[in-house]
C-alpha cells in the first residue's frame, strides 16, 4: 500500500460508505426505535468513511485492528470490516499485518506492570531476579543498535531477558516488513493504543510522535483518532440485537 493509496478516497456506492462500523439491521433497530438519535450517532460514526481524509481501503483495514486486538476481540466487526477492506482491495499480506500488530500490543501488559514490580518487591523484602539463563539476546541488542529500543522496555527485560528477546524476535519481523509504509504503520498504531479498549497513553504519544515525523499530517492522525471513537457503535450493534430478542420473549405476555 503506497502513501498514495492511503491518502486517496476510492469511489464507493453510497450505501457502502454509509454503513461504516455499522451492523446494518441494529442501525435499523435504531432507526426505527429512536430515529433522532440514531441519525446523529449515524452521521457521526460514518464520518471518517466519508471525510475522503484517508483510503476506504485503510479506513478498513484500521478498523479491523481495533476489532480484532487482542484489547477488544470482537468477531462480528473484524469480519465486517475484513470483508469491506477485501472489497476495497486490501490483500492477504496486509490483512495478516494488521493481526500482527494487533497481537503485539500485549505487550503493553509488561510495560505497565512490569516497572510496578521492582518497584514493589525491595518492598517486600526480596530483590528482583533477573532470568538471562547466559542466552545471547540478538534482536534486542540489534534495535538498541539501530535506535530502536524504547527505554520503557527496560524493566522487563532486567526481570526476563530472555523472553524479551523471544517477544522482540516475534515483534521486529513485522515492523520491517515493508508491507506498510512508516507512516501508515505509525498511524495504524495510533489507532491500537487510542482504542478505547485500551488506552495506552506512552504508546500513543511515542507513535504520534514517529507518525509526524514519517510525514502524516494532524488531519490524519485525527482521522484514526475518529475511527476509535467510531468503534464504541459495537455497544449498539450488540445490544440491539439482543434488546429486540428480550422485547419479543416479554411482550406477547404483556
């Protein structure tokens, strides 16, 4: 996928962008139980699918990272959105790179709690051990190398070398790739650590950063931010559905 391709919008019926994060049949729920509101979450919901601000194809493909991350593992809207990005022309590598990514923010577990832990265990009477096991740890000693190790990973690997090497070996991979450009995996990463199944605060300020700097623009950035928000349209494509089956089993009582 070219910067070209992520920056123009591809011709799509009116129908098909109007459905965005949507579940079309809870939309229609929506619609007909609270017209108003659901015209207004509409609107606001398909926004970055009409904005033309970035590609339907990497609108999709976006969406598919916050469906399907390991932070939200919603089913129906990752194979919503992986249909509407195949439609768009998404192909197999970039799908599977977007999983990738969407499976590495677990990460983040450790970067939160790992640093709670040495800093609690002196307070517990005992000294934290570090596990090197003598195994030479090449992929993190090749991103210190190349100026890619972020200082926040620091804690785990003193608690696990190891392991941080087999995590960085599973990781590096997908980063140099080449199936993504800088800018779209920047932006894409945004997106994971934005969504609010996640939140990750340091994650997002390290990739706005890098994202800026790989040339996307504020508009951009913003348009992921938008897609996250779009996301939380999962609430109502869920509990409509179930809403509308509770109904019919008390009404006919009624």
């Amino acid at each position: 996928m070219s910067a070209d391709d992520m920056s123009m919008p591809d011709p799509v019926d009116a129908a098909a962008a109007d459905a965005g994060p949507w579940d079309a049949a809870a939309l229609s729920l929506l619609r007909t139980w609270d017209p108003a509101w659901a015209d207004a979450c509409n609107k606001m919901a398909t926004n970055p699918w009409r904005s033309g601000v970035l590609s339907r194809k990497f609108v999709e493909l976006v969406s598919v990272g916050l469906a399907v991350a390991c932070t939200n593992l919603d089913v129906q809207a990752t194979r919503r959105h992986m249909r509407a990005a195949l439609a768009a022309g998404a192909t197999r590598s970039e799908m599977l790179f977007v999983i990738k990514c969407a499976t590495v923010v677990s990460l983040h577990s450790c970067s939160v709690a790992a640093p709670i832990l040495l800093d609690e265990v002196p307070a517990g009477g005992s000294e934290p051990v570090s596990r090197t096991g003598g195994l030479p740890t090449p992929s993190c000693d090749a991103m210190r190398a190349a100026g890619q190790w972020n200082e926040a990973w620091n804690p785990f690997f003193d608690l696990d070398p190891v392991w941080t090497e087999e995590f960085m070996a599973t990781g590096v991979g997908i980063y140099r790739s080449g199936v993504m450009s800088a800018k779209e995996t920047e932006l894409l990463s945004i997106a994971l650590d934005a969504s609010f199944t996640h939140l990750y605060s340091p994650g997002i300020r390290r990739h706005i950063k890098a994202a800026l700097g790989a040339g996307a623009t504020t508009q951009e950035i913003m348009e992921v931010l938008k897609l996250c928000v779009a996301q939380g349209v999962q609430a109502c494509n869920l509990g409509a559905a179930i809403l509308a089956d509770e109904l019919s089993r008390i009404e006919p009582r009624e």
